[in-house]
C-alpha cells in the first residue's frame, strides 16, 4: 500500500491500483523508482512513517480516492466548479473519466461562474471613469488638470464637485422643459419666444463649458472622442449653435424673398430648424451621467440583447401571421379597412401589444375568433420576457448601487 497523507489525512490506496493510471500524479509515483523524481511528484516525505505529503484540499481528494477504487470520478453539486477542476488538473486526472450527467453540470456552473465574473467586471468597469487621477501626473498642467477632472468626473471628491454634478442634472431638466414650453400656444408670444431664448443660451452656455472642461481634463483625446457620454454631450450642445447658424441663413433668405416679392414661399431652411430643435431632446441621455437607474437599464439592454431581439422577431411573426389571416376572412366584408395585408399590420401590432386602440375591428365571427387568437397571443408573448428583464435589472440595479456606495 502506498501511504498518502493530504492536508493531514491519511489515504491507503495499493500500488496495482495506481499502476492503471500511469499518467496521473499517483500513478507515477507508484511506478518510478527514483527518489528524487518521487520527492518531486509530493511536497514532503515522512521517512518514519513512509508517507508521502500533499499540502492539498483533503475534501476533494476524497472523490480522488474513490476515483482509483472505482474509476469514476464523481462531480459533487456543492463544490466550486474552479476550485474543482485546479485539484483534478493538479492530480493528473481528467474530467473524462467522470459520468456524462456530472460532467455536463459541472461545465453549467463553469458557465454560469464565468458569465457571473464577466458581468461583475463589466459593472465595476460601468462606474469606473475613463480617466483616472494618476494619468495626469508629469503631465502639461497636470495638477490643474487633475482639479478639473475631480471636479467634472468625480462628484464623490467634493462638495463642489457634488454641486457641479446636480446642476448639470438640473440645467438638463430645466432644458426639457424650456423646449415643452416653446410648442405651447400660449408661449408662442413675443415675451413668452424671449424667455425662452434666454433660458435656453444658458443652458448651451453651461453645457459647453461643461463639454469644454471635460475636454481639458482628458488625458487622451482619442479616448475623450470615443467615449459614449462625451457623444451625447456634444449632441446636446450642437443644436444650439446649429440653430443659431441656420437662423441667420434663414434671415438672409428670407430678405432675398421679399426682393423678390415671395415672403409666402417656405423655406427649406425652417424644415431643417424644425429637426435640428427637436435634438435637444437627447440631452435628456446626459442624465444617464449621473442616475444610476438608467445606467442599470442601459446594462440590462445591453446583457438581455439576445432576449430582446427574439421578442423583436416574435412579435414580427405576428404580426405577419395574423395580418394576414384577419386580411383573408375579413377582405370580403363591404367597407372594411383591412383591404390588403399592410393594411392590417396595425391592426396586429396593436392587437399583439393588448393596447387595442378600437380604430380597425373586425366584423365577422370568424375575424373576432383570429382577433380573440393574436391577442391571447401577445398576452403569453409579452409576458415571457417582462420577468427575466425586470428581476436581472433589479440584480443589476442593487449590483451598481453597492459598487457605487464601495467606492
């Protein structure tokens, strides 16, 4: 018998039996016959008591053991899949030799441990700015920089650095309503188009110099023109001085015209206006900067990418599908409006959807029994994924704030 001790547990296993499985670690330390090659195989040798000594995990070991007693290797549920397979790989023994049912579970929580430390790094590295403060040491400027940068990217640094970070929340709501107010007819005045201006040229005034501030205290420009939030920011300024450009064009056309006697003629540059204005509304992404909430959202679209674009082609099907079955028992009905299949896509979307505006129904018997089908349809459809986004987002919600609060 070969007497093995691990982590201070004797093991007896005999040396025929080792001998089977020449490859593993115990196998060649029962077939070699130096002992210098056997000191190399253990950690220590006992010579009083000819124990050969592993500094290992006796726990697991015991399902070592068993494996060369009866050449399966078990898989138990409660232990660490990483853990598990460093000892095994260790011992020389490989995962074939465990039953197919253990070796697919085992590869499961592989999965899922190795999906679970992706998904914590990527939510360490959603809180982690894209600059650090040691990046400006030796540089140009580089301690003004460093104040600048707590000031703009880190409202955790100081209570300044907290009021910069609420008025920029504030500045951003004050934005959205400004540009409500302006479509109110009430508004549309003289003094109402004032205020509205003026409020407005101070938000584009603080966010530039938001923007500009960033800029400065970038440590890579590339890195700075690359980064998601930095985007939205310049998109959230741009319309501003887009507007004032078009403006002046439009008043210089505008006088062209009336030389020409042709004020009624509408000009091009107002449709542009029109669409330049209504980008403003993304400034309401800069509070992504600052809300932990939509930032949870943002992770969980992008983790549950897969899930959504199968809801996507789910409800494309049908759409299709029943569009077009509601299209064949209804096309006959006098004074129908599902008079071809893309007419009845709305039908069925909204009918998918269990909105049911009540502005397209179906007349026949039949037609109600396919209407009575697409929204049972939508009801299982929709239901589905609602749980799995909602319970991942609140998982990476709470996930987020913990982290936030860490650091």
């Amino acid at each position: 018998l070969l007497n093995i001790n691990v982590g201070g547990k004797l093991f007896q296993i005999a040396y025929k039996v080792l001998a089977q499985y020449p490859i593993t670690r115990l196998g060649k330390l029962a077939l070699y016959t130096d002992p210098v090659k056997k000191l190399q195989l253990c950690d220590d040798y006992l010579v009083q008591k000819n124990e050969y000594f592993f500094d290992r995990d006796p726990s697991i070991f015991h399902y070592i053991f068993h494996f060369y007693r009866s050449g399966v290797l078990w898989v138990m549920d409660e232990m660490c899949p990483s853990n598990f397979v460093e000892e095994i790989e260790y011992w020389g023994i490989h995962l074939k030799y465990s039953q197919r049912c253990c070796r697919i579970l085992l590869e499961e929580k592989q999965d899922e441990l190795s999906e679970y430390l992706k998904i914590e790094k990527e939510l360490e590295a959603e809180l982690e700015p894209l600059e650090s403060g040691t990046q400006f040491d030796g540089k140009f400027l580089g301690r003004f920089r460093k104040m600048v940068w707590n000031l703009i990217e880190n409202p955790y640094s100081s209570v300044p650095a907290k009021i910069i970070a609420v008025m920029s929340s504030f500045f951003v709501l004050i934005s959205i309503v400004g540009m409500t107010l302006s479509t109110v007819e009430e508004m549309k005045n003289k003094t109402g188009k004032m205020w509205m201006e003026q409020m407005e040229m101070i938000c584009a005034i603080f966010f530039t110099s938001e923007y500009l501030m960033r800029l400065i205290s970038s440590s890579s420009f590339k890195n700075f023109l690359r980064a998601a939030f930095n985007a939205i920011d310049l998109v959230a300024i741009l319309p501003f001085y887009i507007q004032i450009l078009f403006e002046n064009l439009d008043d210089g056309e505008m006088q062209y015209h009336e030389e020409l006697h042709k004020v009624e003629n509408v000009s091009k540059l107002g449709k542009v206006l029109k669409l330049i204005k209504l980008m403003r509304i993304f400034r309401i992404l800069k509070l992504a900067r600052h809300s932990t909430g939509l930032r949870a959202f943002s992770f969980t679209m992008r983790q549950c990418y897969q899930q959504v674009c199968c809801l996507l082609l789910f409800i494309a099907m049908g759409v299709f599908t029943f569009s077009a079955l509601i299209h064949s028992v209804e096309h006959d009905v006098p004074g129908t409006d599902f008079t071809s299949i893309p007419c009845a896509w709305w039908w069925a979307a909204v009918s998918l959807s269990t909105v049911g505006y009540g502005d397209t129904v179906p007349d026949t018997i039949l037609g109600r029994m396919v209407a009575f089908v697409c929204i049972s349809f939508g009801i299982i459809l929709n239901g589905m994924p609602i749980s799995i986004l909602y319970n991942k987002f609140s998982d990476y919600y709470a996930k987020l704030k913990a982290h936030e609060m860490s650091q």
